[in-house]
C-alpha cells in the first residue's frame, strides 16, 4: 500500500472515535491514465475516488444498489419514487431547502432510476464539496417519510406514468415489450410501477424500503474532480461514519427460463403510423458476447451508412425510423429494435426487410470497413461520455454497481477493438433466432380509446 495513503488514513482514524468512522484502503484501479481509489468506511459505505484537475469542479454521486428488481409484485415503482422523496423533507432540513442551497452554491443535482440501480449526484463548484457531503449524508440519514409528502409524491409520480406511458405511444409499446418477454424476473415490470401500486403506497411501505436499501452498506460515493484526497476522506468520514449499517435483504430473483416460441402482441393507438418493436432475448452487461452484439448492432443502425438505414428508408421507403439498443442490465436483457413504418407501408413490409437483412447477417460476414466503422462510432460514443468529471463518476458508479469493476468503461473500450468478423456473424445467429424474440405491433386506431390484443 501507498505509504503516504497509510499515513493519511492512520491520522484520519487517530481522531475518529468509533470503527465506523475508520476508512480501509481497497487499492487502486486503473481507469485511463490515473486510478481510482477505493475506501471504505467501517459502516460499509464505499467510497471510489478520482483526483481530476481538469477544472475547478466537482462531481459527486451516490450510487445506491437498489433499483425496481428488487421490488416485489403489488410494491411495484418504489424505487422510483423515492428519487423524488428523497428532494424532500429531512429532519434538519424543511422542503424545498436541499434545492435551494445547491442553487445558491451554483450546483446542478439531479437522479435517476433504474433495473438495477438507483444514483444521485451533484456537480458544483470544489470549494463547495462539503456542502454535497453535508446534504447526501443528511439525506441518507434523516429522510422524513409522512404524510402529506408521500401522497404528494405519489400523485407526481402518478402523473409522470400517465404522459410516460399511457399517454405516449412509444412508452406504452415499450412496457408492454417487457411485459410479455418477461414472465417471472423483475424486469417484467416497468421502473416507474404499475398504476395501482403507485397509487396505494404507504408511507409504512416506504419506511421499510428506505430502512433496508438506503443505507451506507448498500451505498457507494463517486467522487470525481480537482479534490484532496486528505479532505474528501476527512469530510466523508466525519459525515457518514455515524449512519449504522443496514440489513440488506438477499435477493431471490429467479431468471427466466429460455423462450422457446416467438411471442406477439397488438397495441392499438390513436397514432398516425405503425411501429413495430422487437426484442431479442440478449445477454447479460457482464456477458463477453454483449460487446459483440453492440458491434452488430452497429453494423445494422449506426448511422446513415447502416445496413437497415440503406435499405429500409433509402432503397425500399418503407420506414422512417428505425434504431436499436442492447439492454445494459446485469442479468440478461433484451435486444431492442424500433421501426416505424413510411405510410402506405405496413408491419409486414417492415418486418420483411428487417428478417431479410438477419438473415444476411447469420449467413455472410460484414465486411471489413462495416467493422471498423462499427467499432470506431461505439468508441467515440464510449470516450465522448468521459470528456467531463460527471460523465466519469457516472462511468465509474455504473460499472462498479452493475458489474463490480470501476475500471468497466474501459474494459469495453478493449474489447471493442477485439471482436471479428466472425464473431458478429456467431452472435447472430446465437441470439437473433425468430423463436427467441417478441413482437409488439403498433396500428392506428379512429378513437381515442386503447385497447390492447394478444
């Protein structure tokens, strides 16, 4: 170990006067040309550290290991709504302050919610560090949860489902895409939670989910910026060491079994255009093909140079857009595609020059510069998201909370520029099988009412 860490950390502890308030170096991991260092404290909380002096800023998030996977049917959307009660009331601060003194302190904050994971972040000027420290850790100690806030909340939340998802053609295809690929796993239900969950939550319910997932041991600190690693350790450490441990429950999530038969489903709309949705069950994050089936990815939309983009909306004019995604989740997701067809044109057009180009894929090798444009476009996209301190702590959090690995991002750089030609025509003929996809059609309908068929 780094003697000057050593002394560091022995001086910090000399004054603290309890074991949670200690820190333990982990070591460094690589992460470009500088490392990252990781800590933790005695109550569990980890804390991973990039000293960047690029500007004069700081970036601070809090990665909690809690998304909607570790909810349960009837309790759906939990996770979701404490990212907006956590802007709420604590025991030493009234409503709306939180907000108020980042602005004054000329911070930006936000959060976001996931499968798999939960985050909150601030990025503000260095010289104001201590003041993300001091709300975060007041945060995720002291957070009041009482009525009239919950049901406050609640109604948001309720709102944000109806414009999100009922009201928007897209969102509503997408949950219904998850719905039906997804029989038993979590992922079956959407982030946001179904509409009679949200709308019945206690505040009971969300004292339970705050005591078990909100606290330091589930939780791990991204600090990214021009810091002292002396200070951050002293400020956190004095802030956070006083939170007990929590009693994380254990997951019990059981994974789906293989499809085996193609699943589809109509949603009806009062849209103009028809939209065709595809999902392929696709590998996990951690999964070595998943860096292979991004390249393919490429290969089919990236960009107006794409296969589908040459073919579908220049040649044939039967779509005017079309993307794809492969889902960034720790156990296996889906391979997105979305279509949109060009009036007069139909599903069946779209899916006919989709499957064809499939096929293409299964039986002949991209070529060369297909390849090499493929990997160079997910590179760049790769190394524009570390331009920037936030976009390095986000980075860092979401591979260690994901995978476990900080040092993520990069590793998927490398294992970009290995994959071959002949990995990309493995992978689909693995993954891209007709029995292993769902599709959910999107028609027009004269009314306004929904419907929905199977």
């Amino acid at each position: 170990m780094d003697k000057r860490i050593l002394a560091t950390i022995s001086t910090l502890n000399a004054r603290a006067p309890s074991p949670a308030h200690q820190w333990t170096y982990e070591g460094d991991v690589p992460f470009g040309a500088d490392p990252v260092r990781a800590f933790t404290l005695g109550n569990g909380l980890r804390l991973l550290l990039l000293v960047d002096r690029q500007a004069p800023t700081v970036s601070y998030f809090t990665w909690f290991r809690v998304g909607s996977r570790h909810e349960r049917p009837g309790k759906t959307g939990l996770a979701h709504l404490f990212e907006h009660l956590m802007f709420n009331e604590t025991e030493n601060l009234r409503a709306g302050q939180f907000d108020r003194r980042l602005e004054e302190s000329g911070a930006e904050s936000n959060a976001a919610t996931w499968l798999d994971w939960t985050y909150y972040y601030e990025s503000l000027p260095r010289d104001r560090f201590g003041l993300a420290v001091s709300l975060e850790s007041e945060r995720m100690a002291h957070l009041v949860l009482r009525e009239p806030q919950v049901t406050s909340e609640k109604e948001v939340v309720a709102n944000e489902r109806r414009y999100r998802v009922e009201d928007d053609v897209e969102g509503a295809a997408n949950e219904l895409l998850y719905k039906t690929a997804f029989d038993r796993h979590p992922y079956h239900w959407p982030t946001i939670g179904w509409m009679d969950d949200i709308q019945n939550f206690t505040p009971a319910d969300c004292e339970a989910f705050y005591a078990s997932y909100y606290a330091p041991n589930n939780a791990t600190l991204v600090v990214v910026g021009d810091v002292s690693e002396r200070a951050v350790l002293e400020k956190v450490g004095r802030a956070y060491g006083g939170i007990p441990r929590g009693v994380v429950p254990e997951e019990d999530t059981l994974p789906d079994p293989p499809q085996t038969a193609a699943r589809e489903v109509v949603l009806r709309r009062p849209t103009a255009t028809t939209k065709v949705l595809v999902g392929y069950r696709g590998p996990s994050l951690g999964d070595s093909e998943h860096t292979v089936l991004c390249v393919l990815n490429e290969v089919l939309f990236g960009g107006r140079a794409s296969r589908l983009y040459e073919r579908m909306v220049v040649a044939t004019e039967v779509a005017t857009e079309l993307r794809g995604w492969v889902s960034t989740f720790r156990d296996p997701g889906l391979y997105e595609v979305f279509l949109t067809a060009r009036a007069p044109h139909g599903p069946e057009e779209l899916l006919r020059d989709f499957d064809a180009e499939i096929a293409n894929l299964k039986e002949e090798l991209v070529t060369e510069d297909e390849l090499e444009r493929a990997k160079a476009r997910l590179e760049l996209g790769l190394l524009q998201s570390l331009d920037t301190a936030a976009g390095k702590a986000e980075q860092i959090g979401f591979y260690d909370t994901v995978l476990g690995d900080p040092r993520g991002a990069f590793a998927k750089l490398e294992a970009y520029r290995r994959v071959t030609r002949g990995q990309v025509r493995t992978a689909a003929r693995r993954w891209l099988g007709a029995a292993s996809r769902t599709v959910v059609t999107v028609l027009p309908q004269a009314t306004e009412s929904a419907a929905v068929s199977a």
